[in-house]
C-alpha cells in the first residue's frame, strides 16, 4: 500500500530541512509518495476584479499577483529539485500551489485530511517573520488542529534514520505506534525502540507527606505502572505483528526521569542518536503523561523530527 505525505514549503531553510527529511525517510519508508505543497498569498479579489478605478493600481495588482504566483513556481520547483538529489524517485513526487483560501494553517490542515494523506510534514518555523507560511504559530496550530492525519514537525537537518517511539500505556500511544508501524510495513529489517518513561513523584506538587510514605507510594505507583506496561506492550507488539514486523525487533526502553517526561524523551533521543521521535498527541485513560508532552517535546527538539499523531 501506497504512503503519501503532504510536505508544507514557503521557501525557507526549515521547510527545506523537512523536504531533505522526508528524502532519508524514503529509504525505509517503502512505496513512498509526497506531494509539495505551497499556499499562494493573492490580492484582495475586488482590487483584481477592477473595481478601483484607478486602472494603473488595477495593472499593478494583476501584476503582483503574476509575481506570486511565478514565486510559487521557483518555490516547489526548488524543494522538487532538492526532494530528487536526496534520491526520491521523481515519478513518486507531485506539487500543488493553491491560492490561500480559508487560511494558511487552515488550508494546510484541509489539504492534508481531504487528499487522505498519512502525515503532513512541516519545518518548525519560516525564514522570518515577513513570511507567513510556517510561523511557529502556523505550525503549532496544524499540529493542534490535524486530528485525523499524523503531523510531522522536523526541528533543524535530521542525519539520523533511528525512530523513537515514546509511550504511556494510552490510547493515544497505540496510535502513535499504528501509524508508525504502518509507515514502517514493508521494513522488516526496520527496528524500533519504545521508549516509556515511569512515574516519578518528583514531577507531582509537594504535599509535604513523610519520607516513608512517599517511598511507599512511589512503590505502588511503580508497581500499578509496571502492571499497566506489561499489557500495554503485548498489544505493541501484536500491532508490530499485525504490519508484517518482527516482535523481537521492537526494543522496549523505561526510565525514570526527575525533570519530567518531555525532558526523559529529549535525553533518551539524544543518547541514542535518533532522527525522530513519534508520540501521541497527548495522554489518555490511564496515562502518567500530565500537560501536553507533545507541546513540549516539539519545542525542545533541535535537530529531531517529531510525529504527532491524534
């Protein structure tokens, strides 16, 4: 089965970065497909339509919008360049420029769940802040706004082809795991570490409970954990199975850490020399996850691509 991904550019280095990621991918992503996408910014329809009557500022409008949309063209065409020298098989690629519509965050969204693509990637940020396509605002609202198609937010030049999958024993989790075991179908070579981070007291307010009591509830926290996991894996597991996947091949990593799960996750993706790092959009049910992890993931990684998937 085909895998097609929507990639968002406006020109800039990070949408550049997310077309070279998107290249490394492709060598372990198999039957990939991506479509380059760009929103054309257009001039008040009524300035277009003639209305003024001013036919010099008329003229000067079509002109504008000529000069938008030949922009457009350079800019497609340079990522569709780049997209190829990283080995993507060109018949395997397709660009689309649509004038802005509903808004840019919000067309983007639009595109990506209308077109029954399997993720949207994204740079982090734009080039600067006279662009307006992939403001940290933009992005951040696809990311939240994307419910039924993953978002792929690369942070910076991705090297690495090693995948990060953090869990919490949630809903959110197994869905994270189903998407990137799907990406993964056809792989079997592909391994993929799972990586939970336990409860740790530290991260709850202090209530000022006695020493031993805290270490006993640490204990039963621990334990209700270790329980939860111990299910929650075996339905990994079986969803890796299910996608033509090898169980043994799926490494299960736990750690504690007392700065919290997001910066658990950043530290484990660093050591271990991963390119990406997959996670549901938040915690659910049973989750130790507390806040939005994924918010804070995504704002902590450099050099990482993150798939957020709701």
């Amino acid at each position: 089965m085909e895998r097609k991904v929507l990639i968002g550019v406006d020109g800039s280095n990070p949408a550049l970065w997310a077309v070279e990621y998107v290249g490394l991918m492709s060598q372990i992503i198999t039957k990939l497909s991506a479509t380059i996408y760009h929103v054309v910014r257009s001039v008040p329809p009524p300035v277009l339509q003639g209305d003024n009557r001013d036919v010099q500022n008329f003229r000067l409008a079509q002109r504008m919008q000529q000069l938008m949309q030949e922009r457009a063209g350079a800019i497609v065409d340079q990522a569709r360049e780049r997209l190829e020298a990283s080995g993507f098989p060109s018949e395997r690629i397709q660009t689309k420029a649509l004038t802005r519509g509903l808004g840019l965050a919000r067309d983007i969204v639009f595109e990506g769940e209308q077109g029954l693509y399997d993720a949207i990637v994204l740079g982090r940020r734009g080039l600067s802040k006279m662009q307006e396509v992939f403001l940290g605002s933009v992005t951040n609202k696809v990311v939240q706004h994307a419910d039924r198609v993953a978002t792929w937010v690369v942070g910076g030049k991705v090297k690495s082809r090693r995948i990060l999958c953090a869990v919490d024993n949630s809903q959110g989790s197994l869905k994270a795991v189903d998407h990137l075991a799907f990406m993964l179908e056809g792989c079997p070579d592909c391994q993929v570490s799972l990586f939970h981070a336990g409860p740790n007291l530290a991260a709850l307010p202090a209530v000022g409970l006695a020493e031993s009591d805290a270490k006993d509830l640490a204990k039963e926290l621990d334990q209700y954990d270790r329980e939860q996991s111990a299910g929650f894996h075996a339905q990994t597991r079986r969803i890796f199975q299910d996608h033509g996947h090898d169980p043994a091949k799926v490494e299960i990593i736990s750690r504690s850490e007392k700065g919290g799960v997001s910066n658990a996750i950043i530290k484990e993706a660093e050591a271990g020399d991963y390119g990406t790092v997959v996670l549901g959009r938040r915690g659910e049910g049973g989750a130790f996850w507390l806040g939005h992890v994924s918010d804070k993931v995504l704002a902590k990684a450099n050099n990482l691509a993150v798939w957020v998937v709701g």
